[in-house]
C-alpha cells in the first residue's frame, strides 16, 4: 500500500508571513487586510504552515472564541495550494488543529463559515464530521452568491447533544441592528 506524503508543521511568524499570504491569497476566495495578516501572529497556538520538502504548501489558522458561554474553535483560513491537493495534506492540516484544540478540555467544538457554493469544501468538511449548523443568508459582500453556511465539528458528539439547524438573514440582522 502506497504511503502518504507527510507534511511538517511550522508557526506563523514575520519571517514566514508573506508565505503564508501567498497561500491565503491563492486558495481563498475573498481578501484581507494588512491588519489581518498582523493579527494572525496572536493565534500561534491554533495556526500552522505545512511544508512538504521544505516547502510551504498549506496553512490552517484559527482562534478561540466564546459563544453561548462556551469555549469554541473558530478556522478563519485554511488552504492548500492547488498543486498540492487530493494528496492528504488537508486532512494532516486539519488534524493538527484538531489535535491542538482537543489539547483543551474546556474547548467544544470547531466551526467554520463556508461559502454556500463549495461543494468541494463541503465534502471535504463532511468527511471529517463536520455539519451543517446555520444557513446565513447575505454573509458575504463580494462575492455571488453571498450566502454561507457555518459548518461545525463537535469534538465530543457522544457526549455533547447535536446542534439544531438555523437559519438567519444577515442583511435583516444588520437592519435591525442600524435602527
């Protein structure tokens, strides 16, 4: 049986940020700021380069956030460049922040949001047991169609009960909330 190529993790740092830009750019489908780019360093703990023959071919950052009282991983970026797909290394990056997460007890579930046209990202998701938690209409502001889902991992399902499925309108939340 044919093994694998193995990826090595590596941090995010200044050294390695226009590296890890490039990958974001490449694989993503909307642009950030400088500033996002700086405030990725803060997240060190849940962000990673995967290299493959010392080269940077993938990144996976998230951080944590609290909802509804509890602790949650959120995966802002996560990419592999596109001559390096359907080779696993996806799959070694998202372990790793998986790994790392779980290294948390009080941490619960990963959840991500997910353009609603990415059937590809979606299978993928799925395949590593993440669901379908809300459907948010209007999410997106450049980019057609606009609508996205939030895609969650529990990381404990036979402990913690499933997660309902929503579904909101951002565009109505964003009226509301201006009035």
């Amino acid at each position: 049986m044919e093994q694998k190529p193995k990826l090595a993790f590596g941090e995010i740092n200044y050294k390695n940020l226009e590296q890890f830009k490039v990958i974001t750019q490449k694989t993503l489908p909307v642009s950030y700021s400088e500033n996002f780019y700086i405030k990725i360093l803060t997240y060190s703990d849940f962000s990673t380069l995967g290299y493959y023959n010392d080269i940077a071919i993938g990144a996976i950052t998230a951080r944590i956030e609290e909802k509804d009282g509890k602790k949650t991983a959120y995966i802002m970026t996560f990419g592999v460049l596109d001559a390096y797909r359907r080779l696993g290394f996806g799959t070694q990056l998202l372990n790793e922040l998986i790994n790392r997460v779980k290294s948390h007890d009080e941490i619960r579930t990963i959840y991500l949001h997910m353009w609603v046209s990415n059937e590809i990202g979606f299978q993928f998701y799925s395949r590593h047991g993440f669901e379908k938690t809300i459907y948010k209409k209007n999410y997106y502001t450049d980019i057609d169609p606009p609508h996205c889902y939030i895609l969650t991992k529990r990381l404990y399902p036979d402990v913690d009960p499933p997660i309902p499925y929503t579904e909101e309108d951002t565009e109505k939340e964003q009226e509301i909330a201006q009035q």
